[in-house]
C-alpha cells in the first residue's frame, strides 16, 4: 500500500484541502490521518472547571473538515479525547462522530500509524526535539505526530539510549528508505501552520518521502 500521511490540522481545514491537493496526484491509495483533526477550544487546565452549555465553545463546526476525510483512515488525537470528555455524547454532531470516535492506532505488517499523545513519556533526542524512545510498536517502523516537527529516527538494535538513536537526514521530495533490519520513529509533521506538511509512505518499497507546500512571497 501506499498512503498520504496528514496529522496534526488542528481545524486548518484550508491548509488540509491545499494537502489534499497536492496528494491527488501522488498516486497513492489512501489517506491516514494521524489524529488532532480539530482544535479543543478550552485548555487543559479548564477542563476541569468547565460547564459545558453549547458545542461552539468547545470546537468550530466544521463538516468541510470532516468531509475532506471521507474515504481516510483516522485514528484519533488528543483534541479529540478533550472534545469527547467536554461535549456529552447526545450533543455530539452525528459529522464529528467518525473522528471523535476513531481508534488510538492502526496497525499494518509494515508499520504502526497513531498520533501519539498516549505513547510513554518521549525524550529530547535532539536539542528541542522529542521523539517517543520508548515506544512499543509492530512492525518497522511508527509514524506519528503530536509533536510538530518533521523527523526520522533510527533506533538502536538493542535497548533505547538516546545516545544510541540515529537521526536520519531528510530532504522534502526525497525519499527516504526505511532499511529491513532497523526500526524508526517517524514524525510525520503537522497541516497546521506556515508551510503544511504531509508524507508518503509506500510500504511495498518500504520507503518515505516528506512534502511540503511552500509559503509563497
């Protein structure tokens, strides 16, 4: 199979369409989107204390958004669990329903694809760059976002030192081999924000290639 990987759109339904552009002509056979579809309105800390009174004030009404997704793989993020613990289930739009209730992970022979909030505590590998190290996961490699940054990480044959994880070079447009014997971490990188980000995965040449819309002028 080969998929377009998207994470991380946080309600830019703009910038997903842009993507989606762009992937339609990559030839590949899905999309799996990697969770944080929407922005959460009330912060972490106010969740707690919040009383909810309508769905508005929790997230945007979008369907456009959703139904950019049609036809996609979604797995769910953690502005998606925030948005299901503050909305209760009858007020819930029967649109947002596929993406506040889809699963935490998917799983391929190849690969294991989830956004990665619910992954054990990640460790800085790199100067500002968090990874999840100690991440458990089949096959060879874990795609993820969360963390808005674009990388690969080779890890160790044996045991997770951070010192011992290996930073692969990426270029956007090149692709990057993913060797039979290694394991990587794979941080996709996010819709959101300046230049919108997105990979290629294509499990049968066991490669990805990263791409980026450029911001213009």
């Amino acid at each position: 199979m080969r998929y377009a990987v998207v994470t991380d759109i946080h309600g830019n339904t703009a910038g997903l369409r842009a993507v989606l552009a762009r992937v339609r002509g990559q030839q590949v056979h899905q999309v799996v989107c990697l969770g944080d579809v929407f922005e959460c309105r009330i912060s972490k800390r106010d969740v707690a204390g919040h009383a909810f009174t309508r769905v508005d004030e929790v997230f945007d009404q979008d369907p456009e958004l959703v139904g950019l997704l049609d036809g996609a793989r979604v797995v769910r993020g953690n502005q998606e669990e925030r948005i299901g613990a503050l909305v209760p289930g009858r007020a819930r739009p029967a649109w947002a329903t596929p993406v506040l209730d889809a699963p935490l992970t998917l799983h391929t022979d190849f690969a294991t694809y989830c956004h990665g909030h619910a992954l054990p505590p990640w460790q800085e590998v790199e100067p500002g760059l968090w990874c999840p190290l100690d991440a458990e996961f089949t096959g060879r490699a874990l795609f993820h976002g969360h963390h808005h940054r674009s990388a690969v990480h080779r890890l160790p044959d044996a045991g997770r030192s951070w010192a011992d994880v290996a930073s692969v070079p990426l270029r956007f447009g090149e692709a990057v081999h993913l060797a039979p014997g290694s394991r990587y971490l794979v941080n996709v990188g996010p819709v959101r924000g300046p230049g919108p980000t997105w990979a290629v995965v294509d499990e049968a040449e066991a490669t990805v290639t990263y791409h980026r819309i450029e911001e213009s002028g």
